[in-house]
C-alpha cells in the first residue's frame, strides 16, 4: 500500500513516475471522493488499496501519486460501475481547486491560451492520462495519453474524464456557451453518456482524440484575463520548480518526434539520453511500454495527421516516415491502427471538418517541419 507524502519530504527526480507524490491530495480526488460517497459507498472500500484515509484530503500539505488516484478510480469503477461517473466528475473538474494550476487555466483569455495552459500543468491538471496538444494554422488537436500504462478500463475512465473536463470548460467560458470540440473516442455506445456530456460531435474511432477549428480557440472568452493568467502561471513555476514536468516516455517520444526522417534505434535514442540500451528499455519498462511502441504511437499519430488534414499520399508519406514503399506503410499503418489508409481514410471523412481540410490544404507553408507534427503555437 501507499502512504501521502508532504511538501517538505518530497525529492526532485530526473523524470517523472507513477509512484511520485507530487499531487496535493485536494486537487481532484477530493472532489471524487464526494461524488461517490454521495451514493452511500463506505469510504474504506474507495480509499482501500490507496494508503490514504479521509483525514488526508484536508490535510493541506498532503502529497499522492498518479498510481494512488489510478488506484482510486479502480475502486470506484469496482463500486459505483454506471457510465457516468467519469463524466460527472469531469465536468466539473476545471478550473477546478487546484491552486494557481486552477487560477492559470480560469484566467484564460481565449481557448487557445486554456490549450497553452493545460499543456504547460498537464500532469497537475490531468494526471495518470495526459494530453498531447498540437497547434496548425487552422485547428487544435489534443490526443491523451496513457503515459504511465494503467489498466484500460481506468484509462478510459479518465479520457473520459477530462475530454468532459475540457468541453465543460470551454463551453463555460466561451461566449456563445457552446463547445464546438469533435471527439473521437474508442468506445462510444449507443445510448451512452457521451453526447449528452461532449455534444453531438462524437464519433467512434480507433484513437482518443478532440479537434476544433483554431479560429474558434481564438475567440475571446468572456471572464479571461492575460495579465491574471501569467501571473498565476509564474507562481506555479515557482512553487513547482523541485518536479519535472515530463515523464520519460513523453521524452522519448519528443525525441522520435524530430527525426521520424531518419533511421532510429534502440541504440541510436540511448545514446542521445546518455545512457545503455537496457537502461533505456528498463525506464520505459517501468511505464508500462517499450521504445517500439512509442515509435509506432508517434508514427500512427504523424500519419493519420498526414493522411486526414494534409491529404498526402500514402507514398509520400511512406517517404517521410522512412518505413519503406507504400506497401509496407499500409501494411504498417494496418498494424497500429486496425484499418487500412483508405479505410481510415473513409472513417475519418466526417471527423475532420471539410473546411479545415480544404484551408489547411490551401496553405503554402503547411508542410511539416523538421520536428515531425506542426509546431505548438502557443
């Protein structure tokens, strides 16, 4: 079992990992917490497993892990099974009580500056799934991740979780109240929680993913306040600064990132993070995955971008991930997706807005740079 830690006890590591307490308990577990004990289930059979015991949550100086909250949320799901848990707890999870972390994202002058925010706190703000924020000219993406490689069923508790979170938020603060977010979710069912919490735009694709048009993140939201929000940002620098921001396998995957053009290796990445192949697979053992997989999620991710808002050809895109002939990338992209191109490419038709496909197409300067997807804005 685990135990909580306090500020003063905790010690910087070189990356983050999933038994390191830096989570004030109050953060989001609190709020949990509530919404389950509300439907009458005994607090022991929730907190079992976690180390923690009630008086913690008001413990101000009070530190968990991302495991202990993945172990939570087991529990939950064990007790309290019906859908819309994960949803309820999202949407009201942000801004949320997560000190300057809470007061950063709620001073948001548009959605745009949120994306910037949530990007910079994601493991503060959305621990154990975290998302994976990309800018182009005309749209936002956020994809989550399972950084630390829980259990699936608690993996999709918290995508659920927080693509409710963010929808919530923007449709919170945006002026015309509306969300204007597409989400591309694994498991959609029928008559499931999904629209009545993200909207009307879910579709059931083979990835977690959300996309808005960038003009509508741009959009001045009513409440925002620039000058509020980097001032709440400077303080959680500050306070924060003995925790890394990243967990290995984010590193890793940056890495892969910048040179999907050239021949990489187990080898190759090791060297460049000075260290021995099998420290390199032992680290990413320790999350749960293996340098492979990272490299297969990093090109499915380049590819399907490639192929659904760029338009490219299978064999220019061959060309760019370095994988061989258009053959082998479609036996590739087969293999990490479950669809062939241009079944993926079927699938995909309604997801991607018409007019993001036909601007982003139009633009002279959307080729991809050195570092593999179009570079944060932000």
């Amino acid at each position: 079992e685990f135990s909580v830690m306090t500020v003063a006890q905790d010690n910087k590591s070189q990356w983050l990992s999933i038994e390191q307490k830096y989570l004030p308990v109050h953060f989001q577990l609190a709020q949990l917490l509530d919404l389950v004990m509300s439907a009458d289930i005994p607090q022991h059979k929730i907190l079992r497993g976690t180390g923690l015991f009630y008086e913690d949550l008001v413990r101000s100086d009070a530190l968990i892990c991302p495991k202990q909250m993945a172990v939570l949320v087991a529990n939950t799901q064990q007790y309290l099974s019906h859908q819309e848990v994960s949803f309820r707890w999202g949407a009201s999870l942000w801004p949320g009580y997560a000190g300057v972390f809470s007061q950063s994202l709620g001073a948001s002058e548009s959605l745009l500056a949120a994306l910037e925010t949530l990007k910079l706190f994601r493991h503060w703000l959305s621990p154990v799934v975290v998302p994976d924020i990309h800018i182009t000219d005309t749209l936002c993406l956020v994809y989550w991740k399972n950084t630390y490689g829980v259990d699936e069923k608690v993996r999709r508790f918290f995508v659920e979780a927080y693509m409710s979170a963010l929808v919530s938020l923007t449709i919170e603060h945006s002026v015309d109240g509306q969300s204007h977010w597409r989400c591309g979710v694994q498991h959609l069912d029928a008559n499931g929680p999904h629209r009545v919490y993200l909207g009307e735009h879910v579709s059931c694709l083979n990835m977690d993913v959300m996309v808005i048009e960038r003009r509508e993140a741009e959009i001045e939201w009513r409440k925002g306040s620039m000058h509020l929000r980097e001032l709440a940002t400077q303080q959680a620098l500050t306070a924060y600064r003995h925790v890394d921001a990243e967990t290995f396998p984010e590193a890793v995957q940056v890495y892969l990132s910048s040179r999907l053009s050239e021949a990489t290796s187990v080898a190759v990445a090791a060297e460049a993070f000075s260290m021995s192949c099998a420290t390199l697979k032992r680290r990413l053992s320790a999350y749960g995955t293996h340098f492979q997989a990272l490299l297969d999620e990093v090109r499915m991710q380049h590819s399907l971008y490639l192929i659904h808002v760029l338009g490219w050809s299978n064999e220019r895109v061959a060309d760019y991930l370095n994988v061989g002939d258009s053959a082998n990338f479609r036996r590739a992209f087969k293999r990490w997706t479950g669809l062939s191109p241009s079944a993926s490419r079927d699938k995909y038709a309604s997801f991607i807005p018409r007019q993001i496909k036909s601007n982003q197409s139009s633009h002279t300067n959307s080729e991809l740079p050195p570092s593999g997807l179009p570079e944060y804005a932000l």
